[in-house]
C-alpha cells in the first residue's frame, strides 16, 4: 500500500491552491451577510448604509483571510 501521494503538499494552481480562494470567497460572504443584517435588522439601518458597511467589512474579511491563508 502507498501512501506517498497523500503525503505530498499541493503544488500552486492545483485543487488546494483552489481551496484557499474557497475559503476566502466562504469567509467574505459571511462576514458581508452577518455585517448586513446586523445593520439592517438589529440597528434598524438604511439599505444604503446598511450596504454600504457589509461591502466594507466584506472587504476587510476578504484581506484578513488572504492573509491569514499565506501564513
């Protein structure tokens, strides 16, 4: 039995170098729906602003998990 396949690392553009940009792409969503309705429902917000703060801290969420991906 050889197991030495599973035990290599992911080369660059192969399937784990795809789980990262998932993770990313997971990690901007959820923060973006959870800043979303934090605003909207729970500090009763505007649709533009509460918009306005889920692309924000999208954004912000999407940098931390890029970088937290690179560690």
């Amino acid at each position: 039995m050889r197991r030495d396949r599973s035990l290599q690392a992911a080369a660059p553009g192969s399937v784990g170098a795809m789980n990262n940009w998932r993770y990313i792409a997971l990690h901007t969503v959820a923060a973006a729906a959870f800043m979303f309705l934090l605003q909207r429902y729970g500090m009763n917000a505007s649709l533009d602003t509460s918009l306005l703060w889920a692309l924000g801290f999208g954004v912000c969420a999407a940098g931390l998990a890029y970088k937290q991906s690179k560690r």
